[in-house]
C-alpha cells in the first residue's frame, strides 16, 4: 500500500511540475482546473486500490472492481462537464489534461493491482 501511494503522490507531483515547466516554456497553455484535476485522480485511484486489496475472492474481486470503474467514470464525468462549463476558454487545455491523468492513473491503479493480485 506505501508503494501504491508514493507512486500515486510522485505521478500527481510530475504531472504538476510538468505543467508549470511546459507552461514556462510556452508549449503548453496552464489548464484552470490542473490541481483539482490531479486531487481527483489520486483520491479516486487511492480509495479504490485500497478498497479493493482487501478483497480475497476473484469473483467477489470482479464485480467490486466493475463496479468501481462505473462509479468512476461517472463521477470523472460529471467533474469533466462542470469544469467544461465552468471555464469555456480553457476547455482544450482542461480537457486534455484530464485525459493525461486518466491514462496515468489508470495504468498505475490496473498495474499494481494486477501485480498485487499476481503474487
């Protein structure tokens, strides 16, 4: 669980500081909304990992994980139309910053889960 942790605060932390180095340089607009977008991701992957080791039966394991994705989505989702609507100019940036942290997130969450329930 410590290892799951540390990696999901050293993502959130890069994440964070490659928007401000990409931003300095001028590659990158800075998204309004980076560090709701980056809290989000690292309490909703944290609880579910957590939730979710704690779990011994496979079949129990399968449906409390779909269930979690679910939930997830939708609850990504709303946060995504609200930001949207809450600052138009910045949709692109906001919206493909959430797309990062999704795919970052993601990985690190399916990864060591599938790792954990391996060994």
């Amino acid at each position: 669980m410590a290892r799951f942790t540390s990696s999901l605060l050293v993502s959130a932390l890069i994440l964070c500081g490659a928007v401000f180095l990409l931003a300095r340089q001028g590659y990158v607009p800075v998204p309004s909304f980076y560090l709701e977008t980056t809290l989000l991701f690292t309490i909703s992957a944290w609880v579910t990992y957590k939730k979710l080791v704690k779990i011994e039966s496979p079949s129990t394991f399968t449906q409390a994980y779909l269930g979690s994705i679910v939930i997830q989505l939708l609850a990504w989702i709303s946060y995504l139309g609200v930001v949207l609507y809450l600052d138009r100019s910045g949709a692109n940036a906001n919206a493909v910053y959430f797309l990062i942290n999704c795919l970052i997130f993601i990985t690190l969450e399916v990864s060591f889960l599938f790792f954990r329930k391996q060994s």
